[in-house]
C-alpha cells in the first residue's frame, strides 16, 4: 500500500514537472516570437504617424476601424467583423487662447479645452479668478465668493505614491467634476491643473462631466500645464485682482455610428468559453494616441499574431477587442456587453492594456481568492522574464461593464513612473513609444492568455 502511494506521488510529481517544463518552453517561444517577429511597432507606427489622433466621432477613428480590421483580415483569423456602437462626437474648434492681464501685461498659458466642454461666448470671456485645491474647498466657499469669477484648481498629483495611477486618481476629480461643481456656484469658467507629475508645458485634456447640470450651468472646462499652474498661482498671490481671458470653440454635435473591431480563434475544445484581450482603439485629439491607447490595441492584435506564428491553437475562443469610445463615454465597452447578454455568450477571461508601451511589470487582477492565487502561482514562470508584480485590483476601463457567471479580469501593469508625462496630451506621440518595451508588453499578455487557456479558472 505504502509502494502504491509513493508511486502515485512520483507520477503526480513527474507529471507536474512535464507540464512546468512544458509551459517554460511555451513561453519561451512566446518572447521569441514577439522579440523578433512581432508586427505591433509597425502597426503602431501606421496608426500614429499615417491615421494620427482617433478621437471618437473623428475621421481618425473611422480610418482606424478599417485599418485595424483590414490588419486582422491578414492573420487567419476565424472571425474579423465590426460590432456597431453609437458614440459621441465632440469637436475642440480653434486652438484655445488663454492669459493673464495686469494692466497693460499679458501672459500666457498654455491651456487646453477639456474634453465635452462647452465654448466660451465667442469673444471670449474675462473674470478675476479664485484659486482652490479641491471640490470641498470650493463648495466651503459658497456662491457668494465663486458667483461671476473663474475657479482654478490647482491640485497637484501626489508625489508620495509610488504608484502613479494612485497619485492620478486622488486628484482627478477635479477634471472630471470641476466645472459641474464651480457652474452651480455661478463660476463662469474653470481652469485645471494638468494631471501630471512633471512640471512642463504641455496642457493634458481628458473628459469632464455635467452630469444633470441645467444648461445654463455648463460653464467651459479648460486645463492648464503644470508649469502654467505654478505661474499662475504665483500671479495670483501678487497680484490677486488681475483677470484672466479664457476662449476656445468647442461643440457637442448627435451621437455618430462607430464600431468595435474584432477578431477572433474559436475554441479547439471549448468553443463556448470565451477569453478577450483588448484595449480602446479610440484616443483624444492633441497628440496621436500611441500611449494611450495605441499601444494596448497592437499589443492585444499581437497576441494573436504570437499565437499563429508558434502554431498555438486555444482550446477556449480567444478574441481581440478594439473598442471605441473609451476616452468620453465607454460606449464601446458597454455595447460589447450588451451583445454579450443578448447571445448568452460565457467570458470566462478578459485581459486589457490601457497603461502605455511602457516595460510590463506584472498585473492588476479582478477575482475572487482562488483565481487570484491560481495566477499568483505562475509568478516563477515570469520571474525570468522580469514579471513581478501579481496584485489584486483594477482591470481596465473597457472589460469593467463584462460581467459572466464567473469571469475573471486582468489588466497589464507596466511601468508607470513616466506614463503621465504623456496621457491626455500633444507630445503622446510614436518616437515616445519604445519598440522593444512594446513587444516584451505584447509577450507578457500572451503569455498570460497561454496560462489561462491551458489550466482554465477555478470555478
């Protein structure tokens, strides 16, 4: 009996070893093939430098639909088709004037519109303005102390946190509910600090929100560099009654028809469980988008392209999702679920990258304990890699509204320390995305989806 138990332990051990051994090999050819076969560098470098910015609604986005399709279209794949989406079309107009007057002296700033903003009155408007840190600050002002002035907020992103996107969320609320905010006050305009932690020129637009706001409350939303930040608030201190002159043109036109694109490999085994990986095809207008969310599509299109270069076929349906409207809506997002309800499909895996080209560095993860624990076990298949970080938390904006019986979410982490410097603005362009960190980026998420696709999730 003794014999028997051993024997089995040695042949459960030997079998594990087999399937270790297997798996390293299987990632091994993964690197290879994205290190030195890949297509995600030159599919980004069309997107950006031939297609540009692809702001939903845009002519860019619908360039960028039939191009990405058409680059699928050359995989082999079983499946490429669009999936239709209504979605927002927002115009900035002319490029934004904004400057400070004391007497007879202008300065300017370098502002930008804010994405879904109103416009100015067409001359432009002119008030003094009251600087604030935060929405509390403002509302413990009151309207008799807003009420016909401009509010500039001015709080910065927390240099304390290590981790960035913890330093943009304790601050973002200020683009994105400022104006709604300061407009019930009687403001006539906002202006924000840019979401970034270097100081530097640059204007960072990104959406901000009405909500419910009546008309007449929607007051302009502009954002201002850091260092025009630091400029003005200095200005302010000496001199507290100069106005300030804000105008820009923006409009909000009818809701436009757009598309996701997908792809897809049907399921060798299981055809009716469906992994996604994908990232918004949409970006906003002031530079080509090749951070945020370039990279994260011809990442995800690389996945697939991994997987037939090394004669991989997954058991379970993979498809890629290049979803639209991200940046100002989610609508892309929010239509794949729709459609996913309507044909009773089964996600059981959805993996995004929406956090720049940037070298990875491990993985958010959305599940419960035990699927949370089963990839945290892979660690030391990754290690040799330099994948370390196995973390629970966000997934991704688009697969957030994906919902299954049981799902599992997953989003790529690479390194964010300089992610900022580029999100939202006009220098997040192609010659800031790093070839070589963009494919390591496209290996580690394939090589994910080979685990997950192998050993499926605990249900």
């Amino acid at each position: 009996m003794k014999k028997s138990i051993v024997l089995a332990a040695l042949f459960i051990g030997g079998l594990t070893t087999f399937a270790q051994t297997k798996d390293e090999q299987t990632l091994k050819e993964i690197y290879k093939s994205s290190l030195t076969n890949a297509k995600c560098y030159p599919w980004l470098e069309h997107l950006s430098n031939t297609i540009g910015s692809r702001l939903s609604g845009s002519a860019g986005a619908d360039k960028a639909v039939l191009y990405a399709k058409a680059q699928l279209e050359t995989l082999g794949l079983d499946k490429v088709y669009l999936q239709e989406v209504m979605v927002p079309k927002w115009v900035r107009g002319e490029k934004e004037i904004g400057y400070l007057q004391t007497g007879n002296q202008k300065v300017i700033f370098p502002i930008c519109a804010l994405g879904g903003s109103v416009a100015t009155p067409k001359t432009g408007l002119k008030a003094t303005v009251i600087e604030v840190k935060s929405l509390e600050e403002l509302a413990a002002l009151g309207e008799a102390n807003v009420k016909g002035k401009i509010v500039f907020f001015n709080r910065p992103m927390n240099p304390e946190f290590v981790e960035t996107f913890k330093a943009y969320s304790s601050c973002v609320d200020q683009r994105s509910s400022g104006a709604k905010e300061a407009g019930k006050l009687g403001a006539l305009a906002v202006i924000v600090r840019s979401m970034n932690l270097r100081l530097d020129d640059f204007p960072h637009t990104g959406a901000t929100n009405y909500g419910d706001s009546v008309e007449e409350q929607r007051i302009p939303a502009a954002a201002i560099s850091t260092n025009g930040a630091e400029l003005l608030s200095k200005s302010l201190q000496a001199n507290p009654n100069a106005s300030f002159y804000l105008k820009q043109s923006c409009q909000t036109f009818d809701d436009v028809l757009s598309y996701n694109v997908v792809g897809e490999m049907t399921g060798t085994e299981y055809p009716e469980q469906i992994m996604v990986v994908g990232g918004h095809l949409d970006s906003w207008d002031l530079g080509d988008g090749s951070h945020d969310d370039g990279a994260g599509c011809v990442q995800s299109m690389e996945v697939l392209n991994i997987f037939k270069n090394i004669g991989y076929k997954p058991k379970n349906t993979l498809r890629v999702v290049l979803f639209m409207n991200e940046e100002n809506g989610v609508r892309g997002g929010k239509e794949y679920e729709d459609q996913s309800n309507k044909n009773k499909e089964n996600h059981i895996f959805a993996l995004e990258s929406d956090s720049g080209g940037f070298s990875p560095r491990g993985f958010s993860i959305d599940a419960d304990e035990a699927n949370f624990n089963k990839i945290s076990s892979w660690v030391t298949l990754f290690e040799p890699y330099l994948i370390h970080k196995f973390v629970k938390g966000h997934s991704g904006v688009d697969i957030g509204p994906l919902k299954s019986k049981q799902i599992v979410k997953v989003g790529l982490q690479p390194d964010s320390q300089r992610y900022f410097d580029y999100h939202h603005a006009a220098n997040d362009t192609f010659d800031a995305v790093n070839k070589r960190e963009l494919e390591l980026g496209a290996a580690a998420m394939a090589s994910l989806l080979y685990l997950i696709d192998q050993n499926g999730i605990q249900k």
